[in-house]
C-alpha cells in the first residue's frame, strides 16, 4: 500500500507536467560506449568504414547532447517554461514554430498545447534564437564543438520533443509488485518514464 501511494503520487506529477524526453540508456549501446566513440568519430579522431554504424555512433552521440540540453534545463529552472526563441511544436498538428514572445505563449505550453523541442545537433537544424539559443549554445561550446564538426561529417540534425507528457498512465498492485501501463509516441523511451 505505501508503495502504492508513493507511485501514484509520482504518477500525478507526471500526469501533470509531464517529463523531460530523454533517450533511454540502451541508446548508448551495451558498454554504454556509444556516444563516445561517436564523438570520436566527429571529430575525426576515429575513422570506421561502415557508413550505417558511423551514422549510428554520431547520432547515439547526438541523443547525449540531447541529454545534456534537457538536464540543463531542468536544473536551470526551465523545464516547466517557454522561452523565447525556443523551437516550439504543437502537440495536436505537430506544427513547429520559433516563440517569439514567451510571456505569450506560456499559457499554451501551459495547457498542454505546445511543448518545446531539443536540438538534435546537426548543420541543417532548426535553430532557436534568443535566450534559448544561448542554451542551445552552451551545450555545444562545453563539449568542445561547432556547427562546422557538423557538417564536415555531414550530420543534418533536427529537433525532438522535448517534454513528454503522459495522459494514460496507469498503476496497479498485483502478487508480482507494481504494473505501469501507458502509451508513448514514436522515439521516447519506456525506460525513461520508469527510472522517473
């Protein structure tokens, strides 16, 4: 029962906020080595033959970058925010926009009706501006890297959810433990509403 009211009480905050769209560990492969030898690869300090598994590595790199971006938000306080020049998508049409004023559409990513987007890194993406581009930025300086890494390894990029939001979670206590059901769109990760 204690473990019951402890998960629903989880549940109810996520059901209300939602969570950050992180890529799950199996992203980063087995050894858990993925995203650094696709850093490697970037930055051309390892050459691999294979173009499937050199897209492969790069893009497992891309996925921490991601991550890293997501953390920074939440542990700057920006989670639960939109800012302006962030790269906006709608939830119903999937209709992406660049915000130009924040204090404008904070009701609509209140009510659940856009949400932010992560970048992807690469030298085609949508680029945010302002104070999100900032961000954005400081990802990619603390990691050593610019856009033209990038392009030199011909990494498009693109941009990806970057606030989960989970309306049909369920809970429920049987003689195994605890079972979650839920349902989530294309690219996120079941492991990553679990570990919340």
């Amino acid at each position: 029962a204690e473990s019951l009211a402890t998960a629903q009480t989880i549940s109810a905050t996520i059901q209300r906020r939602g969570i950050a769209n992180y890529f799950g560990e199996q992203r980063f492969g087995h050894e858990g080595d993925n995203a650094e030898q696709g850093r490697a690869l970037l930055l051309g300090e390892r050459y691999l033959r294979d173009p499937w598994m050199r897209r492969f590595l790069i893009s497992s790199y891309q996925s921490e970058l991601c991550n890293r971006y997501l953390t920074l938000r939440l542990n700057n306080g920006l989670f639960d925010r939109i800012l302006t020049g962030d790269v906006a998508k709608k939830h119903a049409t999937g209709g992406i926009f660049t915000v130009n004023d924040a204090s404008v559409d904070q009701e609509r990513f209140d009510n659940r009706e856009i949400s932010f987007t992560a970048p992807l890194f690469g030298y085609k993406m949508n680029n945010a501006t302002d104070e999100s581009a900032i961000l954005e930025a400081s990802v990619l300086q603390e990691a050593g890297l610019t856009m033209d890494h990038w392009r030199r390894a011909k990494v498009e990029g693109t941009r990806r959810m970057g606030r989960l939001l989970i309306d049909d979670l369920q809970l429920a206590m049987n003689d195994a433990g605890l079972t979650l059901s839920f349902s989530l769109p294309k690219g996120a990760f079941a492991t990553t509403v679990l570990r919340e």
